[in-house]
C-alpha cells in the first residue's frame, strides 16, 4: 500500500519523508494480485500491460472495463465508492486506471491514456524486474507472483532465454539475469544495523518453499506469513529476528531473539526515524525473546 511504501522506500533511501508516496515519480495502481502498488510512473505499462491477460476472454474484459470507466468518470477523479466495485480491477492491467490512496480513507480512481508499449514487451520487462529482485526464480514463481498463466510466463521465460543464466539454488534449478552475475559473486554490502519492513516489503515478499531461505524456524514462518494481514518484519544485522505492528504511535516488536544494548539502540534508532504522519514520535514496545 502507499503508506507501507513510504516505509520500503525509507529502508532504502535517507531523507524519506512521510507524503513521499504522492509524489509525482510515482502512481498507485493495481499490480500483481490486484494489490495496490506505489510504482514509479515511468514504469507503468511494465505492471499493467506486463499483465494484461492473453486469451480472448480475459483481454476483452479488460479492455471493456476501462472503456466502461472512462465513460462513467467523464474526465473526473471519484471516490472509488461511488464508481463501482472491486470488478474494476479487472481494467488495470490495461494500463490506463489509476488510484490515488493515502492508506487512511477510500481511494480515488480516474483514467489516463493507455500506455505506449506492446504487452509482449511489457512482460518481458516484468520478468526482468522479478528476476533482479527475487531471482534465482522459476517461470512458475513469476507465474504465482503475477497471476499470470503457467503458459503465459513459460512463453516469456523463452522469448528472453538469452538474456537469462541457469542456476542451482538450495530449493532447485532456477534463472537469474545473466548480467546479475556479477552481484551474485560479489561480497555483500554491510547489512542497516535494524531496519523495520512493513508488511509486504519486497525483502521478503517470498512464497512456498522460497520462505525457508529467509527463516528457517516452521514457528517463526507462521509468526511472519500470517493466514490474513501480515505484520511487519524487523530485520536486525542483515537477518530477520522478529514482527512489528503499529497502532497510531505504538509500535510493538515481538523479538525472535535477545539483542545486545548496541542492537536495541539500533532499532529504537530506526523506529524514531520512521517518517510517520504522527507527532511527538513513536512509542517502542519490545516482547519476547
């Protein structure tokens, strides 16, 4: 969501302020999933048009979607409320329904010109994307990522087969990008000495067996990968070593370990800085371990 982007972005980017999510760089739209994504608006075709759907069926509901929505705004931005229901998301991947969304209230939906990209195109560009963050992967993990076709994501895996480096990872044969070789080789960069991820941060946005990589604890997976809203992830020296929430300025960490005073000034560090729209600054709360 946009409010947990704002997060995302602050764990990587100094400086990250809380209204960074409306800024113009960026728009709100629905992504893999029909969850709401903050994406940079250059690359809009590449998480809309990398997912408009390839069947007859699938495409003309999309199409007429968009074409049903352009009519109803007339040129306006309206509460989403009061244009329709969740059926609207089938018109996103045409590349031309935007949101704009706070996080806090109902979110506004309006129509912009279709994108200037062939959706063959468009996904190749997606499964690079996927492959420069969550690689190595597999055709059927992109397919489960984007809600793509088995078929879908197979035929774009060849189209860029080039472009691509077999790899055996711990979980199987997978792909990389062949020109992130070299960052597989290299030594990492030292890890943020605590850094707190909000739910669905793509760090660990991971699923089925691809989990066990980040937290080999079965318990400690259940705690992260809730069956409803995700918590957050607290990320201590590089590893995950517990779950935040927040409630207003409240945040509260359910730890997985015992930290030294050095690491809980580091994380106490992180959650004063977090660019929060609240005043006088968060109330840090730890439990376990």
């Amino acid at each position: 969501m946009p409010r947990a982007a704002v997060l995302s972005i602050h764990a990587r980017v100094e400086g990250t302020t809380p209204d960074a999510w409306a800024d113009p760089a960026l728009v709100q739209l629905w992504g893999p999933r029909y969850s709401v994504y903050a994406v940079a608006a250059e690359d809009r075709a590449v998480f809309t048009l990398g997912r408009l759907p390839e069947d007859e069926k699938g495409l003309r509901r999309a199409v007429e979607t968009a074409s049903r929505l352009e009519g109803l705004l007339d040129g306006r931005e309206l509460p989403f409320g009061q244009v329709g229901n969740n059926s609207l998301r089938y018109g996103a991947a045409t590349g031309r329904l935007l949101l704009r969304w706070d996080g806090a209230r109902q979110p506004t939906v309006r129509i912009v010109a279709a994108p200037d990209m062939e959706p063959s195109a468009a996904r190749a560009e997606l499964v690079r994307r996927y492959l420069h963050i969550f690689g190595p992967a597999s055709a059927a993990s992109f397919a489960d990522w984007a809600a793509l076709s088995a078929r879908s994501a197979r035929g774009t895996f060849e189209a860029i087969e080039a472009e691509l480096l077999a790899v055996r990872s711990p979980l199987g044969d997978a792909w990389i990008l062949a020109s992130d070789e070299p960052s597989f080789l290299a030594e990492p960069d030292p890890p943020g000495a605590a850094r707190l991820l909000p739910s669905g941060d793509s760090w660990w946005l991971y699923q089925g067996a691809d989990r066990e990589l980040l937290v080999a604890d079965a318990g400690r997976r259940a705690q992260l990968w809730t069956p409803r809203v995700w918590p957050g992830a607290l990320m201590v020296d590089g590893e995950i070593a517990g779950t935040w929430r927040r409630a207003n300025a409240d945040i509260r960490i359910e730890t997985w370990r015992a930290f030294s005073p050095t690491e809980r000034a580091a994380i106490e560090s992180e959650a004063a800085s977090l660019p929060l729209p609240i005043t006088g600054g968060p109330r840090v709360h730890m439990d376990g371990a």
